[in-house]
C-alpha cells in the first residue's frame, strides 16, 4: 500500500474540463492498494487577473512537496493587454519548467489507429521527441536598448551549458535505447548556429560511443519539417534544444491526428522536484465550459506520469485504453465527460 | 535596347544542371532587344576543397558589379570533414546575403495544379513568405568559453534593430498590400522571445496603420507549423525573422510539392547592391551530373529575377509556361534539361 500526493493545476479554458477525466482516468488506473490524494491549485490566467498573483516561491514550496503535478492549461484571451507578452506562459509555465529543473520535456507521438491525419500518406507515425526544457533561447537572457526608439536593438541569447547538453542527451539515449528501433536523431542548426551546434554535435558524437546499438544521424531543423510531412516513419527518439523541440512537437502533432492528442511530461529525471504532467494544447478559451473539449491528450498525460512514477504497467493500461477508444470513436461527437467515463469504464 | 549582366554561380552537385536550365529560360523569356551577358563563377564546395578558397572580397568586388546573381546550389559530401560547421553555407551563402544587404528572402509558396502535395486536402495554397535576411540568430555573435570541458557555456545571439525588422516589415506589408487577399500574418515566439517579440510586434502594429486595407494577424512560429499542415490556405503573406523563415519556407515548400519546385529570392530592395536568386534547395550530391534533377525551382527563380528587375510580363511568362508544363506532367522521368527545353520552348 503506497501513497500519491498530486498537485493538480486545472488551471483556464478547458483545463478544468480535461483536467477532471484525467483524474478520473488515473484514479481507475492506480493500483488498488495506491491511495491517491489531489490538491488543487488555481494558477492560472484567471487567477492573476483576480489575484494579481502568478506564482510565487511559496506556491513553489507547496508543489514540491508533492510527488507530481498534473497541469490542465494555462492562458487567456490573447487579446487581453493585461496578459500581453506571455506574461502567463512564462509566470507560469516557463517558471516551473525552470524552477523544478523539468530538463527533459518528453513528447511522445502516435497515430492511433483510426485517427484522421492531415497527411495523405503518413505510414506509421511512432516517435518521442526528447526536447531539452531548460536552456536554449528560452532562458530568458534577452535585453534591448533604445527601446520604441528607430535606434532600438532587440537581443536574445540562447544558452546552450555542457551540463544541460549532456544530461539531455544521456536521456535521449537511454529513451532510443529502450525502443525497438534504437535510433536516435539530433535536430539543431548546426550550420547557423556554429557554437552552440558544434556542443550538441559533439556530445551526441560522445554519448554515442556508450550506446553502440543505437544508430545515431543528424537533421537541420529546416529538413525535418520536410521529413515530417514526407516520412514521418523515419523518426524514432529525437533529440533537441527547447526552441526546436518546442516547433516540432507542434507539427508532430499536428500530422498525428492534432493537439488534442498530445500528451507531455516536464521531467526531472533526479527526482530532485516532482515532475509536471500536461497536454501540449492551449486553454482554447472559445470551446471552454461546453464540454466540447477532447480530454485524451490530458489523460495520455497521466500515462506519462505514471510511468514517470514506475507504474508501467498502469501507464500501459491507460494508453491501450485510449487507443481502444479512439479505435472505436465514430462520428457522432461525445462530451469531455463522456469520453473520459468510457477510458476509465474500461480500466476498472 | 537593354543589357542584362548577370552573375552565375553554378555551385555544386545538381547546381551546374539546373543553372543551365534556368539560363536556358531566362534567354528564352527575355524581351528581344535585351542583351544577356553572363559571367560564371566558380564558387562552392568543390572551389574550396581544390583552392582553399571560398569567397574574397574581390570576388564581393566583382559580383557587386553584376545586375543580378544566380545561384545553383552550394555544399559537398556532409560527412567530409574539411566542410564541417556550415563552413560554406556561411561563408558563401550567407556572406552574400549579409554583404549584398540582401534583408528581404522572398519566398512564394504556389501548389502548383497537378502537383501531389503530401497533404490529403492542401485546398488553395498560394501565400509568400518574406523571410529577414541580415540579423536574428544568422548575425554570427555567438561564442563559447571552455569549449570541450564539461564547463562548456555555448551562446547564441540573435540580433534584431529597429532598423533592420522595420525596413523588413515594410516591405512585406507592401508585398500584402500587392496581393488580392491583402493579409499579413506576423509569425514569431512573442510570448517567449520578448524582447525581439516586442520589436516585431510593436513594428508590425505600426507600419499596419498605413497600410488600412491590408488586415494583419499573428502566429507563433509552433501554431504556424500546425496550420501549415492542416490549413495552409489561411496564409497570405508572411513575415518573419530569419531562423523562423528558414523553418517554415522548408515546410511551406514540402507542402506545396517539395523543395524541387520552390524558389527564393534574396533581395536588396534599395538596389544598392545585386539581389539574388536560387532554388531552395541543396546540391543533392547523391544524383549530381545524371540529369535527374529537377530544374523547375531553379526556372522559377528566374521568374522572381525577372520581377525583380521589372521585367514584370516576362517573369509571369515564366510562371505560367511552369505551371503549365507542370500541369502537362506525366508519371514518365524526363532529365533536367527535357524541362529546361520545355519550358524554353512554350516561351518562344
Ligand atoms: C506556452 C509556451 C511558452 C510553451 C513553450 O513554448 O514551451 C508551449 O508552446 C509548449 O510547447 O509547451
Ligand atoms: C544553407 C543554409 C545556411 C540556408 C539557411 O539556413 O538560410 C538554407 O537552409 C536556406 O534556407 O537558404
């Protein structure tokens, strides 16, 4: 008999919605002797803008004390000047990312069968992507002068450690490792972008050597985007910085059947900080409160987490669940909670 | 009666093949009384590794003398190892676009009628992507220190000035204002890059007041990559900075049939120096000297040439005698210069 403590961050639009089949969905997946306990937390654009509160080091305190956390979405109307320049994704998201040193941002894609893809010929669609969560241009190293002036400079710098690089990448060989196809792809700029390119190069060309049965290649993050709607087949573990993997994982998604599927885990492979699970789709604030909302990427997402946590075997449960249910969905829509009732139904 | 004083720089692999096609056509399209005089040079991969050199400033010196540049492609063997780091992707290509201020890459997205897009239902896809092509992350201001160590730091900057995304902006909205849609779409990632996203945006919001009739909108670069699969038709005219340019023209043009019918332009508008054109594409070395290449982005590029030199009737000749053959195209190869003759001969 064991315990999960989980923090859950439904967070705006239709995160509340998803959030609650996912839990659903986890509760019937655990283990019977696992004893589940949930706190909530109202983060979120809704909450600074009654709050004025984003996230402070005492709500980081609280998170940590738990063992995971699952995170609906975050965000509000873009129109709203009060949540002008991400102010949210970055408050928010980005902070915890950072904070919890979430280093490995791991998203898994699939074409499920009978999921619609954009593409005419998409083949089998089975690959993770591996993106780095942590530094890239994402640090927000940045700074202007002259500001609104015609003499304004704008920059932003991407940090690229041999910490971060190598940590990621080990991950990345150890995911490419435990798949049947063993391959492993780096995706980067490596002709642009020369210093920090020749790092990520040179340490996938080290790591490499420890890993001798997996086969190790190289695409410009312009070129992938080809292979993704040529042959997206051809992808197996790739692995990236924070920017492209971040542009990648959108296209990934979308050639398999769309960000309603996706399911992502920021992970803190230590175990330092709990880790933090969450679909890859927005709040959609149009759809929200309509029950229109697919809750699967969010409880793909559980299936992360509980593989996060060592529970293969729930975790594998809940992911064959939700390929049954797509195999089977037809044409008539389904409320949020309907869809999340029929994956649990067929868990218990 | 008029001169033409072209710049021709074959480069390597397929480049040579489909250089001379797009000669061929160029000749073919030009008003009679314009007199066409080209100078090859020997710029390339296959230049460097048998001279050492790549691209002086003499050599800047004399293309400057030139009305406008053609260029094949440029890039040996990956794997050689005297060609590491982009070696000649920046020191020939991209010292060209920075030395010749060539801020504008001007590339068009058309599928073509009875081109195969990858995508079950692409609908209408005609949009133009103009692309920064003197700052962002392509300035080259990154270092490292400790390179090699595991206290290896590794930057990037990306560089973007008032000056450089105005003049850029500028010239896209009047690219939209040009266009029966009349639609910009910003593309960036304002809610992580905030700095630079501030700039563009705040540019965009500007210079939008004088252009009233053109409607405006903005994209992160990771939705951009999903609408381009799913719904490529809601593009009109993009602008964006140079990395994310780079991105989505390559998916822009696997999209709309692939990288072998996409052209692109690098433009200095102010005239101060020759603009210059080339395919997308990259010298394919595996099928180089075997006539298999197809030389159509290479002929479409002449017509972006032509447009730019005002030739404006003879560059839609170009066009349309591309869309037609296109269209004539059956399942059976034909070589490189087959097109070539084709297209030549439908303009005569
Ligand atoms: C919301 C945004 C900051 C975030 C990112 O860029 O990482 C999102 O796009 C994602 O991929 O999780
Ligand atoms: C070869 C490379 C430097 C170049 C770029 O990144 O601009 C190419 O991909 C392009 O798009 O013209």
């Amino acid at each position: 008999p064991s315990a999960l403590n989980l923090a859950v961050i439904p967070g705006d639009g239709i995160g509340p919605e998803v959030i609650a089949e996912a839990v659903k969905v986890l509760q019937a997946a655990l283990p019977a002797d696992v004893t589940l306990t949930t706190t909530e937390f109202p983060f979120g654009a809704g909450h600074f803008l009654e709050t004025g509160r984003i996230l402070d080091d005492s709500d980081l305190d609280e998170l940590k004390k738990h063992d995971a956390i699952l995170l609906g979405a975050v965000g509000g109307d873009p129109r709203d000047p009060r949540l002008k320049g991400g102010i949210i994704e970055r408050g928010l998201l980005l902070k915890l990312r950072f904070a919890l040193d979430h280093y490995v941002n791991l998203r898994p894609t699939t074409l499920f069968p009978n999921v619609e893809s954009p593409l005419a010929n998409p083949g089998d669609v089975d690959f993770v992507v591996v993106r780095e969560g942590t530094e890239g241009p994402y640090v927000g190293n940045g700074g202007a002068i002259r500001v609104g002036t015609p003499a304004e400079v704008a920059n932003e710098v991407s940090v690229n450690t041999a910490f971060g690089v190598e940590r990621l990448v080990r991950y990345g060989f150890a995911v490419a490792a435990s798949r049947p196809a063993k391959k492993l792809t780096l995706v980067h700029k490596t002709n642009v972008l020369v210093f920090a390119g020749s790092l990520w190069q040179r340490t996938v060309d080290r790591v490499a050597l420890e890993f001798p049965d997996v086969a190790v290649d190289y695409l410009h993050i312009d070129a992938v985007t080809i292979f993704m709607v040529t042959n997206p087949g051809r992808f197996d573990t790739i692995v990236t910085d924070n920017l492209f993997g971040d542009i990648i994982t959108d296209l990934a998604a979308a050639i398999s059947g769309g960000i309603g599927l996706a399911a992502s885990g920021n992970i803190n492979p230590d175990g330092t900080f709990p880790s933090m699970f969450e679909p890859v789709h927005g709040s959609a604030p149009d759809i929200a409160g309509q029950q229109k909302a697919d809750p699967t990427a969010a409880i793909l997402s559980v299936a992360l987490l509980l593989d996060h946590l060592g529970s293969v075997d729930a975790a594998a449960r809940v992911s064959a669940a939700v390929s049954a249910d797509l195999a089977a969905r037809g044409s008539a829509p389904r409320t949020t909670a309907q869809i999340g009732d029929a994956i649990a139904a067929s868990l218990t």
